[in-house]
C-alpha cells in the first residue's frame, strides 16, 4: 500500500512537471463528467414527479436540467479529451527524456552490459504506451468518488439503506484485481516467448536476415517456429481468458442483484407510499451510472495494480542513475593534468564484472609511459577490451587503482576525464545524422565547425568521402531517413574513426580494434598518420596512444607491446624484444605471418 | 476505404476463429439491444407503481409491479454479467488476430526473393506501423474497437426506434443532428492526423534519437563524447516540431466544437420538453414520458467520437498498411520472374556481361558495364577499396537484386529465366552483417539446409571445419544451449565465436549440395590461431566448391585460385596471386603494403 502511494505520488510528479495547467485542467474536466451524468437522475425524478402531479414548470425544469447537463457532459468531455491528449504529449516528452538521460547519461556501461538490466530497460521501454498517462487513472478515480458520493447522497436521500449499496461494488472489485494477479503472472511466464516471438518477426522484416533468409531458404521455418510458440502461449492465455471472464461475470452478477435488491427495496417502499414514484425513476436511472462508477473503479485498480510493477521500473531507472552518478563523484577530487608527465599506472587492478563470478583481470600491473604509442595483444577472452574500459571508466576496478601522474582516476570528475581522451571501437555506432554531424559529435563545441570536421576526417584517412556523397558533409547518412545514403561496413567505421580524431588534444587515445572493415589502403594511411600524430601529441601533451588489436602489422609498430593473458601481462616490450624472446608474442606473430609468406 | 478496411477486419476475424467471431458478434448484437429492453422495461416498472400505490404487493396492480420488477432485474443481471464475456471473447480474439496477422507480415515482407523492399525506409516504416511499433495500436485491438463503437450505434438506434412511437420526426431531427457531430469530429480528427502523417519524417528522428540514447549500440560513443544531453535536446526539437502544428490543428477545433454542442443542446432539449409536455397534459402515461427522455438522451450515442474510435483508426490503419504490404508481394514476385530449374548449377561459369546496377533511389551507379567470369569450381577472391562494390557484387550474384542492365548468365542461361528460389537454394553465404539465430546452437547451423537438419554428424563436419566445435562443447547444453541470452539457459558467444557458427551454417549448406559459397569478410572478428586455422583449411572447405571470397586480408585472399580487383565498379586487374603480385599493379601494391611489415624482418 505504501509503495502504491509512493508510486502514485512519483507519476502525479510527472504529470505535474510536464504541465501544470493542463495537470489540474484534466483533473477537474475529467473529474467533473461523471458529476454531470449523477445529476441527470435528479431531473428524471423531476420530470417523474411532475408528469405525475401535473406539474408542468417541475416537469420542464426537470427536462432542462437532464438536457442543460447533456450539454455540459459533452462539452466538459471535449475538453477533457482535448487537454488529456496534449498533457499526455507533454508527459510523455518528459518521460522519455528522462529516460534518455537517465540510460544515457548514467556514466558506465553495467546497465547497458548485465541481460537483467537490459530486461528491464527494454520493459520501459515498452510500456512507455502505459506510462505516458500517469494522471489519468488518478483523475478518473478521482471522479469516479466524487460521483460515488454524490450518487449515495441521492439515494440516501431516499432510504439511508441505500447507503450500504457499495458493498455490492466488493465482489467485483476484489475478483478484479484477482484477475490482475493472476495475468501478472501469466505475463511473467510468458515474457520470453513474447521476446523469442520478437526476436523471430524482426528477422523476417528485417535487412541483415534478409539476405540469409532468402539464400538458406528460413522463412517458412521462422513462421512455423512464431505459430508454434504463438500457439503455446494462446492455449494457456486462452484457458486464463475464460477463468477470468467467468469469475469476473460472477462478480458483476452479484453486483447487479445487489442493486436490484436496492430497487425492489424503492419500489415497495413507493407501492406503500412512502416514497414517490419519481424516486422509482431517479433508482432505476442511476442504475446505468452506478454501473458506470464500479467499473471504472475495478479497471482503475486493476491498472494501478498493472502499472505497480512498471512504475517500479521506471523508478528503478531513475535511482540506478543517480547512484552511478553520486559513486563517481569522488570523495578527494583533483584536477585532470594539462598534460601528461610520468603516464599512466595499474596498481594492482583486478576487476569482476558485476553478476559474474570470475575475475577478469587479477592484480594487474602495468605502467604506460607519457608519449607512447602502446599496442595491446592477446586471445580472444584475455581482457583486452576490459583494460580499455577501466581506462575510459565505463566500469571500476573491483581491487586496485589506475594512477594518472600518480593521481588516481576515481579523484577525477568523469566528465572532465573523458574530455581529455577519446576512443574508436570495432562495434561502432552507426550514427544516421548528417554526414558532419555524425562525424562532429566527436566534440560537440565544434559540432558546427566545418574545418574541424575536415581535419577529423582527414585525420582519419577518410578525406575522400564527402566528395563521395551526393550532398558531402551535408548528406544524411543512413536509411532510416527520407534521402538517407546508406554506407558500406568499411565507410561507416571511417566516419567512427574521423569521429574520434574530433577532439585534437586528448590525453589519451584508445583505439579497440578500429580497423577491423577498413581496406589496406586506408588501413595503412590511417596508422601512418595515427604515428605521425601520436607522436606530435606525445611532444605536446605527452599523449598517451593505446591500440588493441590482433593485426600483427600494425601491432609491431608500437613503442611498448603489452601481452595479456588471462588478465595478467604475460609479456612486455618492444616488437624486436620479444620476438627475441621467443614467447607467446613471437608465437602468435608467426602465425599470422605465415599467411603472407 | 475505411469502411472496407472494417468488414476487410471482420473478415479477417471470421477466417481465423469463426467461432469466436460468432460469439462475438451475438453478443454485439446483445449489448446494443439490452439498454433498450432496460429502458422499455424501467419503463414499464415506473408506469405500474402509480396505479399500485396504497394497494399492496398481493393486489393486481402489485403483482404487475413484481413483474415489471422482475423483468427489469433479469435485464439488467444480463447486461452486467455480458459485459465481462464481451470483453474475456474480445481479447482472446485480439490475440488470435494479432497473431495470425504476425505471421501474414512475416511472410509477405519474406516473400519477394528481392530484399530491395527491406532496404527501402518506407517499406520499413509500414512494416513498423503493420506491427504497431508506431502507436501500440494493432489491427487486432481494433476488434474490441470495432465491436464496442457498433454496439454503441445499435444502442443509439434502438433509441432513436423506441422514439418513433413518440413522433416520427423527432428521431429523424435527433439522427440527423448526431451524425453531423459524429462526421464532424472525424473529419476534424482526421485533419490532425493528416497533419501528423505530413511531419512523420521528424517523427521518426525523434523516434530513432531515443532509441539511440537507450539502446547500447552506441552506449560507449554515447559515454566517450557525453553526447547525452546532445541527443536528448534533439529529441525534444524533433518532437517539439512536429507537435506544434498539430496542436494549432486540434485547438482550431474549439468554436466548432461549441456550436455543435450547443445545436445539439437545443435538439435535444426541445425533444425532452416535448416528452414531457406529452407527459403532463395526459397524452403518454408516467412510464411512458420516462422512457422516451431516456431515449432522448441515448440516442447521443450516435453522435459520440472518442478515445475509443481513435484507437479503432489507428488499428484499421495498421491493418490497411498490412494489407498494401500484402498485395505487393505478388507484384515483386512476379517482376523477380523465371521458372527454369537450378539444379546443378553453375556447372560451367556463372558470367557478368555488362552489368549496370544503382541502388532504388539512388543517383550514381554502382556498376557501369561490369564484366566478369566466375569459373564453376574455382575460388574466386574479390579485393577492392571501400565502397567499390564488392558486397553489391555478392548481392546480385545471389539474386537478391536483378540487375538494372545487361546481364548475368549462369551456364549461360540468363539468371532472370532461372527459378529465384531455386538459384538462391544454390547459393550458401555467410554476409558480413550475418545473422545471430536466437535458437539452439544445433539450429544455427542447421539452418544452413533445413532439410538435413538431422544429420547431426554433417552438422559436426561443419561446425569442426568451421572451428566452431570446441566452443559448442563448452557450451552449457553443448548442442542445444539456446544462443541468445534473452532465453533461459542461453548463452552469450563472442563476435569471434559467433563468426565461426555462421561460418559453419555456409559450409553445412555446401555439404547438402549447395554449389555456390559466398564469404563476404569471413574472418574479420576472428583471431589469430582461428584466422590461422581457417587459412590452413580454405583450400580443402572449397575444393570442388564454386566459391566467392570478399575480404581486405590478404592472407585469405592469397589462397583463392583466381583473384580479381574491383575499382569503380569495374575489373581492373584479374589473375592468380602469383601473377598480380609479379604484375606489380594495385593487387601488389595492396599487397605489399598490408604484408611488408611481416617481410621487414627475416624472423617474422
């Protein structure tokens, strides 16, 4: 109970940030319709009484007051529909970037990284459809009570029995969110065969699958394997459908025999003469309404009960990023070095991710030298990509610390550290803005700037693209988009590469993998620039650049090769060294140059 | 068009679960009927109190007050308990539709042997819209809509016949004034939405901008350039730009939206005091005047445009955008013809005789009058920069685009005569953007040929060929662990592992007889002892094989018997590895620059 408070306390906030106005329009608009629906009974009693007596002026007052309140319900109505529909817009603004800040802005990658995470953020991301309204369950109850009382204050009015007529709404009430507990479950159980059903249609609409669909003959059998888990699921959402209409028609049986039992108490006492004939009629022209206010109030607890869960969520969210965020902000802080000095320092760094059980790196040492070009090597699982994502702090270290100068990171504000690095990675992002823009997102304050971008580009090698682009930096690229152009595997790794080319002095460059697409030309051009440059950097600011790669090509032209294994460095020096050596390095650098002998 | 789509929706119900549809359709029929019988016999029940009154239940008089009294409760226990049935066959329906219409999607964007229409975005933003991406409104939603705004109807024209016994005109004056509110709030809906339709470009920007913000595809570009702030600010304009107009639209509505109430206040207030004059001069009795006022009032159900008939569009759209998917399927089937078998194909060579090709909606072509022989049986690596055309290449000789000129001819017969299907059974290919199967390892390689997915041992022959076997066994279902860790027990793979398994789907359709491999960049996420592995093996996985490589690592391009290099949409130099190298031309120089750095010394 206190967690639905709470909760509903949350989304009326929502409401109320995205627009105040129209927050409290929708409430008294939506609140006031059933109010004018309870009155019209008040006019048939008049009409009733008047017919009865005779009475013309009762009887047309009667007449004007159900038509004048007609008028006003409908209007009321319009309105309501009207200001809800632009509220929800304007909460449904919010919500989502909110949403957006909070995945996005959440420093880390553990929510984007951990499946349950992910499932969870991928629910929110569904229900936003449910979501988006907050305000109106809570303007309907709110209605629903208002007419509540004054549909009891009417038939009070005539007999105080009459008074206990909502004990006859508990029956469905009670079933109702019976009901709901029983499909939360079924909702539960059937989650992922919902996502596998999912998972299957989008190969069927889709590009990528496209093409090996057609070739390996897939579609029939991706629709049978959708029928098939379809049917599972609708045999026992079927069975629950009927459980729950037949329980929830017992409930509304009761009710109604339970109001009816109220009318035959009205009509006794009128046949007896104790009440008019227009209280017969104001009874039974209430019946409707009353019916009307039950069942908004069962399907408005049975949303609350519904949205409980995803209002959780959203919360969860909201909570997980303002924990991320405050567990950065460090307890000593320090400023990020103009430039770089001594380099940059494992001590002792293990790391877990978080929801596993083994470590990937274990009391990892390492020192990198200001001004080096540094080439990271190892198999598949060694933790390469894990040391770069320490280093950009998208994780922490479970044990250890990563020293700067001497300073450790986590006295750094993340945003001011992340300022002075960049990176390029093998799982680019695609981004389908126009062409400059994709690239000039690498350094926002220079997004407009065209020279910027060109220097980006040619930086990394990838000057010749505008000119291949039928509007140049201007095209949009991708084709999600109206005149979208979409590009080759290897064009799009060239705009993620000029992208982390944008920023001009970082401290530290960290490419993972950047080249895996990328033709031997360019592939080539690109680490004779990358050279060149790092080490201009590395006079200027003492930049460090770090490359993780399996190409041993590029690899040997680093200044220090570091051999991971199994979360360890397994060797270290130079390619000449440890070819010397004769280890792992050599080893799998002989490997691979087989190839090309 | 509306109107078709709503019987094209009843049809479609009857077709997937007549009985259903039946019953839902009865109790249609029941829910817009019983109000009236309410009416009538809350009537009844009013007009036999007066005269029962001082008299007693035992009376005459009180014993048709029990009647009347009884027959109003026997209504009403019915209304109150069909509701919940309505709404329980409803939803088991929704369901139903929804999923026969999911797979009526599935197959009609699978059909055409083309995937031209995958990669156009209108077709995209229909397919989205088709499955309610759009607005959570599906054309199965759209029944419960469908079958709620009929009942309404009904309800509002069995008052409107209860009031014909009144007057005959007073219902045609009430009708007519109810159908002008109703077709004035469509139309006035509709505007809006016409207004939505026209800014949906920026729509979808908003759309694509919070999925980028909350997906993790560029979670770390996201973090790395702290471009959250940037996307949501986008969002917002984007979202802001297209709402704008529209609410100018919706409030234009307002003064309208007075007059027509106030025009239906006036009918509907003269009808009551007519009633009710009736009433008091005698001429109806008491139970009378009641249940035409009431019938007044239901009769406004006719003029009602809510929320509801909102949804009831949306659906109908979703399932008229399903069904203009549907009727081109059998026209890009057509237009992708032939009928000629493939068996055996190519025994001799598959041919290009130039051909032009550009991509639909697209200025510049990507082939300008390509020529090339692709020997059966042979390997053949195609090398070129960036952007040349080697996967477009790749996409023509699979059929997947015809070609825009001349032509391409395998055994010399043109492939346009040959059977899609068919050819495309031919072919095996792993593409660089492959695809991850959410189902069982075994499957995933099993769906290379279907039709020997029981052949377990051939699955192994590949997977080992492959080097994918020893990470299926470390799996914790070995063979049957699910890979996708969105399902229970799933796992995981690595971009590397997953390279292998699809690596091994290719080669298990070339052990069920298909004559064609593809390898568009086979081994761009492998590492050094699987690349090495992979190399040491390309000779025996494509020997006999009439096989394709596309790949920027010379290592394997070296292998392949013939090599040709692709520049501006053409070939620019064609030979063995041998030759091109001694030629000295691009192929060398490409050559030289990616495997110098491994002759420099003379340890490497």
């Amino acid at each position: 109970m206190a967690e639905l408070f709470s909760n509903l306390r949350a989304m009326c906030a929502v409401s109320w940030q995205a627009d105040k106005a129209r927050s409290i329009g929708s409430l008294v608009t939506t609140a006031l319709v059933p109010v004018t629906r309870s009155l019209q009974a008040v006019g048939f009693g008049l009409i009733a009484d008047g017919v009865l007596s005779g009475d013309d002026s009762k009887a047309a007052t009667g007449a004007l007051v159900v038509a004048g309140l007609t008028g006003a319900n409908r209007l009321l109505d319009w309105a309501s529909v009207t200001v809800r529909m632009r509220l929800r817009e304007h909460t449904i603004v919010l919500l989502d970037s909110q949403v957006m800040s909070y995945i996005a802005g959440a420093p880390g990658l553990e929510h984007h990284e951990r499946p349950e995470h992910q499932d969870r953020i991928g629910m929110i991301g569904w229900e936003r459809w449910a979501l988006n309204n907050p305000f109106m369950p809570i303007a309907w109850t709110l209605g629903s009570v208002v007419q509540m009382l004054a549909t009891l204050a009417v038939l009070g009015g005539l007999h105080p029995l009459l008074l206990l007529l909502p004990l006859a709404g508990i029956p469905p009430l009670v079933i109702g969110l019976r009901i709901e507990k029983l499909w939360e479950r079924v909702r539960q159980e059937h989650a992922e065969a919902r996502r596998s059903m999912a998972l299957l249609s989008e190969l069927a609409t889709t590009a990528p699958a496209g093409k090996e669909i057609r070739v390996f003959d897939l579609a029939e059998e991706l629709e049978r394997r959708y029928r098939s888990t379809f049917e599972v699921v609708d045999r026992r959402e079927r069975s629950v459908d009927v459980r729950a209409g037949l329980m929830s028609a017992a409930g509304w049986g009761c009710f109604a025999l339970g109001y009816m039992a109220a009318v035959a108490l009205v009509v006794s006492r009128a046949v007896a003469g104790d009440l008019s004939v227009g209280a017969v009629v104001v009874t039974l022209s209430l019946g409707a309404q009353v019916n009307r206010q039950v069942t908004e109030l069962v399907d408005n607890a049975r949303w609350f009960a519904r949205t409980t869960e995803a209002v959780g969520r959203y919360r969860w969210l909201a909570d997980y990023s303002a924990r991320a965020h405050a567990a950065l902000v460090p307890a000593d802080p320090a400023p990020v070095p103009e430039r770089l000095v001594s380099g940059i320092t494992f001590d002792g760094v293990s790391f877990t991710y978080p929801g596993t059980d083994a470590p990937v790196l274990e009391h990892l040492d390492l020192h990198v030298p200001a001004g080096s070009i540094v080439a990271i090597v190892g198999e598949n699982g060694a933790g390469k990509t894990t040391l770069a994502k320490l280093l950009l702090r998208f994780y922490e270290p479970t044990e250890g610390g990563i020293l700067v100068d001497g300073v450790d990171i986590r006295r750094f504000d993340v945003g001011a550290w992340r300022e002075r690095l960049s990176a390029g990675f093998q799982d680019f992002a695609k981004l389908q803005f126009l062409a400059r823009e994709s690239v000039g997102v690498g350094s926002l304050p220079n997004l407009g700037d065209t020279v910027a971008v060109t220097a980006a580009l040619d930086r990394g090698a990838a000057a010749d693209l505008p000119a291949r682009l039928p509007a140049g930096l201007d095209t949009q690229l991708g084709r999600e988009f109206d005149g979208g152009v979409d590009l080759s595997t290897g064009q799009w790794q060239k705009v993620a590469v000029a992208r982390a080319m944008m920023r001009e002095n970082p401290l530290l460059l960290l490419l993972d993998e950047p080249t895996a697409s990328l033709d031997a030309a360019t592939e080539h051009a690109l680490f004779e620039r990358f050279a060149g440059q790092a080490r201009r950097a590395a006079e200027r600011t003492g930049a460090i650049t770090l490359l993780v790669s399996h190409r041993f090509s590029t690899v040997r032209m680093a200044d220090v090769i570091l051999v991971i294994e199994a979360g360890r460095v397994l060797e270290r020096g130079t390619h000449e060294d440890l070819m010397r050596a004769a280890g792992r390095y050599a080893e799998l650098y002989s490997l691979q140059a087989r190839s090309y002998r | 068009m509306r109107g078709s789509l709503r019987l094209d929706l009843v049809r479609q119900s009857a077709r997937t679960s007549p009985g259903l549809t039946a019953l839902a359709g009865g109790l249609l029929v029941a829910s817009g009927l019983l109000p009236a019988a309410l009416n009538l016999a809350s009537g009844a029940l009013a007009g036999a109190v007066a005269p029962a009154v001082g008299q007693g239940m035992g009376s005459t008089e009180g014993r048709r007050v029990l009647l009347a009294l009884g027959a109003v409760t026997a209504v009403y226990v019915v209304i109150q308990v069909l509701g919940p049935l309505r709404a329980t066959v409803s939803d088991m329906l929704m369901r139903r539709i929804d999923g026969a219409l999911a797979t009526q999607l599935m197959r009609a964007v699978s059909g055409p042997r083309s995937i031209a229409h995958l990669e156009d975005p209108l077709v995209l933003d229909r397919v989205a819209q088709a499955q309610g991406a759009l607005n959570g409104h599906t054309a199965g939603g759209a029944v419960t809509y469908l079958s709620g705004a009929w009942a309404v109807r009904l309800q509002g024209l069995a008052a409107l016949v209860i009031l014909s016994r009144f007057r005959w005109w007073v219902p045609l004056a009430l009708g007519a004034g109810q159908a002008v509110s109703f077709t004035w709030r469509r139309r006035h809906w509709m505007d809006v939405t016409k207004v939505v339709f026209s800014r949906s470009d920026r729509l979808r920007q908003a759309d694509y901008l919070r999925r980028l913000a909350t997906r993790p595809e560029a979670a770390k570009e996201t973090q790395v350039f702290s471009l959250a702030g940037w996307f949501v600010d986008r969002y917002r304009v984007s979202f802001m730009d297209t709402m704008r107009p529209v609410w100018r639209e919706r409030q234009s509505g307002g003064w309208a939206a007075l007059a027509v109430s106030t025009g239906l206040l006036v009918l509907e207030g003269g009808a009551l005091l007519l009633v009710v004059r009736a009433g008091t001069s005698a001429a109806i009795g008491v139970g009378a005047t009641v249940v035409y006022a009431q019938a007044v009032l239901a009769s406004a159900a006719l003029g009602r445009f809510d929320m509801d008939h909102l949804r009831l569009e949306d659906g109908l759209a979703a399932l008229g955008v399903l069904r203009a998917l549907e009727e081109a399927v059998p026209v890009a089937v057509e237009r992708m013809g032939g009928r000629l078998p493939a068996d055996g194909l190519p025994e001799r060579v598959i041919r290009f005789e130039g051909v032009t090709f550009r991509y639909p909606g697209r200025d510049e072509n990507v082939f300008d009058g390509l020529d090339l022989d692709i020997v059966a049986g042979q390997s053949l690596a195609i090398v070129g920069t960036n952007g040349a055309g080697k996967t477009t290449l790749v996409k023509l000789l699979a059929r997947l685009y015809d070609v825009g000129g001349g032509r391409i001819t395998v055994d010399g017969t043109d492939l346009r005569d040959i059977d899609p299907a068919a050819w495309q059974h031919r072919v095996a290919a792993i593409f660089q953007d492959f695809v991850q199967y959410p189902v069982p390892a075994h499957d995933n390689v099993a769906f290379g040929a279907l039709a020997h997915a029981d052949d377990r041992a051939a699955v192994e022959t590949a997977a080992r060929r492959a080097g994918a076997l020893d990470l299926v066994t470390t799996l914790p279902k070995g063979w049957d662990t699910p890979l996708s860790r969105q399902l229970t027990d799933g796992a995981d793979l690595s971009g590397g592992e997953w390279q292998r398994i699809a690596l091994a789907r290719a080669l298990f359709a070339v052990s069920a007889g298909a004559g064609v491999l593809v390898l568009d960049e086979p081994t761009a996420s492998l590492d050094v002892r699987a690349e090495t592995g992979l190399y040491d093996r390309f000779l025996d996985v494509t020997r006999g094989v009439t096989t394709i490589v596309v790949s920027h690592r010379f290592s394997t391009v070296r292998r392949a018997e013939r090599i040709v290099v692709l520049e501006h949409g053409r070939v620019v130099e064609d030979g063995s590895h041998q030759d091109l190298v001694a030629a000295g031309g691009r192929y060398a120089s490409m050559y030289a620059l990616q495997a110098s750095r491994f002759w420099e010394d003379g340890d490497g």
